[in-house]
C-alpha cells in the first residue's frame, strides 16, 4: 500500500510539472506570435507618424483624406477639398501617408541627375535602343526664321 501511494505521488509531480510547463509553452507562442508583431506596428506607426512634414496627404482613423498645412506638438492641421476646409486632429488620429510632400514636389528631393545614354553607350550594352541626348545651344534654330504653316485654303490657291 504505501508502494502504491508514493507512485500515485510521483505521478502528480510529474503532471503538474506538465501543466507548468505547458502554461510556459502557450505563454512564449502569444508573445511571438500576437504581441511582437503589435509592438513592431506601434513602432512603425509612431516613426511614421513623427515623419510628418507639411505636405504630405494622409488619411486618418476615420477616413478624411487630406493635405498637412501645420504641425503642432500633438496635432496637425489638414486641408481637406477645394473649399479649403481646414480640420485640426491629433497626431494619432493619422493612419497613413498617402503622398509625401517630396513626391509632389520634386525640387525638394536631393536626387542626382539622370545620367545621358549616348547611342554609343546603348549599343555596347545591346539594348538597340538610342535614348536622345540632351539639346546643345547650337542645335537650336532660332523661332523667327521658322516658316509658317500654311492654311490647307493657301496651299489650294497655291496649287490653283
């Protein structure tokens, strides 16, 4: 009898060291598969939304639609048609940037220029395309010396 009451006893122990360790399991696959990844979108939205410059289009929470004209501490102020509807929200009413103000205006990107593809260059590379190079002053003529298009009436009298 006690033989049969200290294998009952070790069995227990080894269960409840089971149970423990399945909670631990379960515990571990909620973090790496519900909390990380929440964490990383906070992240991401809170970089996104530090970013914002005056310009950008972005949509909010609630689905406005419209372009920063000032930015505040914690709130922007967006305009949202033709009417110049002016809305003040928080910072973290904004869901995403649809536009960014560089996209739209060019001259506030620090890009390179394109390099110029010559037809020497093209047909080294085998393309068989020749891609135009950029207009040498002299190339141009001047627009006085341009003649005049003729009405399909003048060259009619002309032929006649």
């Amino acid at each position: 009898m006690l033989n049969s009451f200290l294998l009952a006893e070790g069995s227990n122990a080894a269960s409840s060291w089971i149970m423990i360790g399945s909670f631990v399991l379960i515990a571990v696959v909620f973090y790496f598969v519900l909390i990380r990844p929440q964490r990383k979108q906070e992240k991401q939205a809170n970089e996104m939304r530090n970013a914002l410059q005056v310009g950008d289009e972005i949509t909010t929470i609630g689905g406005i639609i419209g372009e920063i004209v000032s930015i505040k501490e914690e709130t922007i102020t967006i305009e949202t048609s033709r009417d110049r509807t002016k809305i003040r929200f928080l910072r973290s009413a904004v869901r995403s940037v649809d536009v960014r103000a560089e996209d739209k205006n060019p001259a506030l990107k620090k890009a390179a220029p394109a390099p110029v593809v010559t037809e020497e260059k093209s047909k080294k590379k085998g393309k068989g395309k020749i891609a135009p190079e950029t207009p040498k002053a002299d190339d141009k003529a001047p627009i006085a010396d341009a003649p005049a298009a003729e009405t399909p009436a003048e060259e009619n009298a002309a032929n006649n």
